[in-house]
C-alpha cells in the first residue's frame, strides 16, 4: 500500500512537473481550505505553472472564521498583484 501511494505521488508530481514546464495554466476550483492549500502548494513546487483559484463565494477560505478567510483573501490577492495568477472568488 505504502509504496504504491508514493510511486502514485511521484507520477503525479512528474506529471505536474511536465506542465509546469510548458508553463501550462491550471484552474483551481473551490477556494476553501483543500483550494486554498493546493493552489499554494501548486505555487511552492512548481514554477511556471499559471494558476488561478475560483469559488461561488466572495471571499477564500469563506466556511472559515473570518479572521481566517480575510487573511487567505489577502494572501490570494497579494500573490495575484505580483503575476502569480491566483485570484480569488
């Protein structure tokens, strides 16, 4: 089971490598947590890619406290002014 998830996980990553490396665009859907976290993660590992975070509502991270929200809306909105792409709802 182990060494089946991580090959899993390897192919996966080689294959978002290869995207990245086309600088391919990538729409995220759901900007709650799961979004939020894959998009970041997305952003850390792989340079190049175009990323972009869509959700129905007006803020990221919106199920959260709005302490928590406003502070994944303002950390979507500062990395999508520097070109990264990532914007939210």
């Amino acid at each position: 089971f182990l060494e089946g998830r991580r090959r899993h996980c390897l192919e996966e990553g080689a294959a978002i490598g290869k995207l990245a490396a086309k600088k391919a665009s990538v729409l995220v859907v759901g900007a709650g947590i799961i979004g939020v976290g894959w998009i970041t993660e997305l952003e850390h590992w792989f340079n190049g890619l175009q990323l972009a975070i869509i959700d129905a509502l007006p803020n990221c991270s919106g199920p959260l406290p709005a302490r928590s929200a406003n502070y994944s809306s303002r950390y979507m909105k500062r990395h999508g002014e520097r070109g990264q792409g990532l914007v939210p709802g």
